[in-house]
C-alpha cells in the first residue's frame, strides 16, 4: 500500500523524555546546580513555547537554541552563560542512546518486508546525527530529512515537498508516503499540509482531538505493522 515510510524521531522511535532528563542531568551537574523536578519541569515549559514558536516560524532554530537557557537562567537567577550551556546540553543530548523497545524490532521487520523509510525530523541537525549514529538506527534509512539542513520545519509544507525532492533526487521513487508521528501540530499536521496520509503514535494516553486529521491512530509501533 505505502512505497515509503517518513518516521519522525522523537516520540516516535528515539524516547526523548529520557534522553532529554539524561542530558539535563549532566548540564545541571556541570553548572553545579541541584536537579529536582521542579527546575526540569520550568525548562519544559520554555523549551515547548520555542519550539511551538519554530513550528510557527516566529522563531529559528539557532535563536531558539540559546533562548531556552537564557530564559531559564534568567527565571531562575541563575549566573551560567546560556551559550556554554547550550554547547554542554547538545553534545550530552547527541550522545544519548535512547530508544523504546519496540523501536529496533519494528525497523528491522520493516526493512525485511522491503518498503523503505526516512526520518523527518526538526531537531538539530548535530544532536540528530549524533543519535542516529549511536543507536545503529541510520542504517535503516534512505534520506533523513532535518529541519535545520532543509531551511523549513514541519508543519510548513515546504518541509515536505523538499523532502520528497531528496528522496527522488537519490533516485528513490515516492508515490505513496505515510507519515508516523507523535506530534498533531508538527507531524499531523505538516502530513495534511503536505497531502499526505499520516499515522498519530500516541505513546502517552493523550486524549483524542475532536477533529481527527490523522489517517491511523496507535499507541506503539508494532501496531504499524498491521497498517502497512
């Protein structure tokens, strides 16, 4: 049915709760700063603004990557330069190596069933090639599509026309792409902008929107096995 599959990555396949803690953990440690669920809870919150802000094209990702610390050092009084820890942070997150459990198995029953797949990401190109690297999960794609390396970010469907030209620049004909994703506003949506069918992985129990622009819907992505 589908010719190729556009897999983000966060929420998706890598478990970025976790990655995220672990590399926060280590900046913290490093501004020597005591880590408690309060100081990672108020980071979230500036760091979700940002990025909607990227999504909405308010915002760059280079501005955005600096801003998330300067605001929080800020909010918190904290005497650290936002730009050291914005250095410390990318480095620890691209060394990270966190992927969910079902995330290697699928890719690879995927790979034998010989329909081929890419990564569409926003995220930052060093912190996203460093991860694919360390989790051995490159090898499974034939294009990965970072925001930062295209110029446009999902939901714009810019994004997508540009990834879908690499993808047959290689080569690689596209006829039929479905797109899998954690995010409504950034995956589902940039999938209905780009005219294509999508797949909403909703990991956490999130309740469903009223209107459902998403093709399929599932909790884990064994179940994708079913759709494809």
């Amino acid at each position: 049915m589908y010719d190729h599959l556009l897999f983000d990555l966060d929420g998706t396949l890598f478990d970025f709760m976790t990655s995220e803690k672990y590399a926060l953990t280590c900046l913290f440690e490093a501004a020597q700063l005591d880590i408690t669920d309060t100081l990672l809870d108020d980071y979230h919150t500036i760091n979700f603004r940002l990025w909607k802000e990227l999504e909405e094209g308010s915002i760059t990702i280079d501005a955005l990557k600096i801003e998330r610390f300067r605001l929080f050092f800020e909010s918190k009084q904290i005497d650290f330069s936002a730009e050291s820890a914005c250095e410390l942070y990318l480095h620890y997150l691209s060394q990270s190596h966190h992927v969910y459990e079902d995330t290697m198995e699928v890719l690879h029953q995927i790979k034998d069933m010989g329909i081929l797949m890419s990564v569409i990401t926003n995220g930052i190109r060093s912190v996203q090639r460093g991860r694919l690297a360390r989790t051995e999960t490159a090898q499974f794609f034939s294009f990965i599509a970072i925001g930062e390396e295209l110029k446009a970010a999902k939901p714009d469907p810019l994004f997508f026309e540009r990834t879908l030209e690499g993808i047959r620049k290689l080569g690689i004909p596209v006829s039929n792409a479905l797109v899998i994703g954690d995010s409504l506003s950034s995956d589902i949506e940039g999938a209905k902008n780009g005219n294509l069918d999508s797949c909403w992985i909703n990991r956490y129990g999130m309740t469903e929107p009223c209107i459902k622009d998403y093709t399929y819907h599932i909790t884990g992505l064994k179940q994708l096995l079913d759709i494809i």
